[in-house]
C-alpha cells in the first residue's frame, strides 16, 4: 500500500487489522486453543476484496504499456495474460517474456508469497484457423524455486472458463451457449419438484424463486455471449443467437406451466406469471432477459 502512495493513516489501521489476530476453531462443543493466522483478513471482511486489488496491482502491471502485443487483466484472484502475434510461436514467446523475466510472473509469486497452483493454468490458442491451432506447439515455462528448477509444459485446450464464461479456440459461444442451456434446464428440472400442485410452493412464491435464482443464472453475462436474433431486411434471414433463443424459450414455457399449473394455455399462462426483468414489468421474454437494451 505504502508503494502506491496510499494514506499513511490507512496503511497503519491495515496493519493493525491484520496483524495481532487470534482465531479459535469451533465444532460442536469442542474448542480449539487460539492461533494466530499468518495472512488474510478476518471472514466477511468489507475491506478484503480493496484490499486484494491492492496486492494484485503489481501482479497487473507487469505487462509492458509499450507493448501492444501484450495485456494483463485481473479480478479479485482470477488473472488473464493476454498476447497477440503472426504467428502462435512469437505469441507465446511474448507470455513466455511475461512469466519468466526479472519482474514477471513467477517473481510475484515469489515476492508476495503466493504459490502459483500451475494445474489450473490453461493455455488457449484463438483463431479463427482449425489448422494453426492444431499445429501450435505446447508452450514450456521454466520457474526456478528454492527447490530448484522446474519445467512445466502446457499443452493448449479447445476452451477454457474465465470468470463464469467459456471462451472457445475458434471464437465462437457455442460453447457456452450450451453451458446456458444446460443450466436452463437443470434449473427449470429442479424447479419443478418445488411447484406441485399437491405438495409444492404457491405460484407468487414459485415466480419469486424463479426471479431471483434461475433468471440471473440463466442471464449471467449474457451481454458478452449473446445476441439477439434480428434480420438485415424484412426478406433476409434471422441472424444471431437464433437456436438458443429458439431452446430457452421452450425451457422458460416449462417453467411457466409449473408456475400456474396446468389448468390454462401457455399464452394465459405466460402473461398471468408476469415474470419481470430488471427494466420494468413486463412479460417475460427470454430475448428481453438475455439483452435487456
């Protein structure tokens, strides 16, 4: 903090907070003895995701502002290196560069005390070529240790998951869009078991449940993944998202039929639950939901 010119004043209470601690395990009856924990804030701590910025800036600063080719982005414990060249080869050279020079990667995490969990490192090569990514070769990161030197090889995945959304090789969503929909229907399959007519929930409390837990799940990020289905001209064809839509749809009349029962038709149905979105009441619609604007 002291580093970042940050007020004397805040430094000294930080380290007033942080240091100095007792903590007692509790199960059941039995009580351990006090033990002072090395590091972290204390649980639930307002502070501690301020506080995490603050240690993770150096770890975001390591890329090179003159350097177009290279770009850190950080959240909270989730950081991305992100590297562009002609190239998969001189790509990779340049986070190779990253990881391994005097102020990279692995010389944070050797300063700051923080072990880097090298299994949950995933390397994804993005092109719109099937071929290069297939003949990229794997990356090979040398980190040196008080225990020696260490290689690690990485081998590039298809896809990996950053913050909540998968991002595929061939920067497409399909992907993710299926993640999407198989959250829809486990969702839509659990809610099911909850509005019975005979032992579940009430329809205003079914529709509670429903906005509050399935719609944000559902919706999550839904302005980076998804777009809507709309045409060029009145005789072109829909483009965009269009089987999705097309799937949630039908997930979202099986969560409506669930909410009311089967007493009514689904058009009834779907304007009685009036399920809301976050830009006023409205019927639901699932287009509405995913790109509210």
């Amino acid at each position: 903090m002291r580093s970042r010119n940050i007020n004397e004043g805040l430094c000294r209470y930080v380290d007033m907070i942080l240091t100095h601690r007792e903590i007692r395990l509790l199960f059941d009856d039995v009580v351990s003895q006090p033990c002072n924990p090395p590091g972290g804030c204390n649980q639930g701590c307002p502070l501690s995701t301020l506080l995490y910025i603050t240690y993770n800036a150096p770890l975001i600063n390591i890329a090179n502002p003159d350097n177009k080719d290279e770009c850190i982005v950080g959240y909270i414990d989730d950081t991305t290196l992100l590297t562009q060249g002609k190239t998969f080869k001189e790509a990779h050279t340049t986070i190779k560069d990253m990881m391994q020079r005097e102020n990279g990667v692995f010389n944070w995490s050797r300063t700051y005390s923080s072990p880097l969990k090298m299994n949950k490192l995933a390397l994804v090569n993005f092109s719109l070529s099937l071929a290069k990514v297939t003949e990229a070769e794997k990356l090979t990161l040398t980190q040196t240790t008080p225990q020696g030197v260490i290689v690690h090889e990485l081998q590039s995945k298809p896809q990996a998951k950053l913050l909540g959304v998968i991002l595929d090789s061939k920067l497409t969503w399909a992907a993710q869009h299926e993640k999407v929909r198989g959250t829809a229907a486990k969702f839509t399959s659990a809610f099911k078991r909850y509005t019975r007519a005979a032992s579940g929930i009430c329809p205003a409390e079914a529709l509670r449940l429903y906005n509050a837990v399935a719609i944000p799940r559902i919706s999550y990020a839904s302005d980076v993944w998804y777009k809507p289905p709309t045409r060029r001209n009145p005789k072109s064809t829909l483009q965009g998202a269009v089987k999705l839509t097309k799937q949630l749809e039908s997930i979202q009349r099986q969560a409506a039929i669930s909410i009311i029962g089967g007493r009514c038709s689904y058009d009834a149905r779907q304007h009685q639950t009036d399920i809301t979105t976050t830009q006023g009441n409205r019927t639901q619609d699932i287009r509405k939901i995913l790109h509210p604007t």
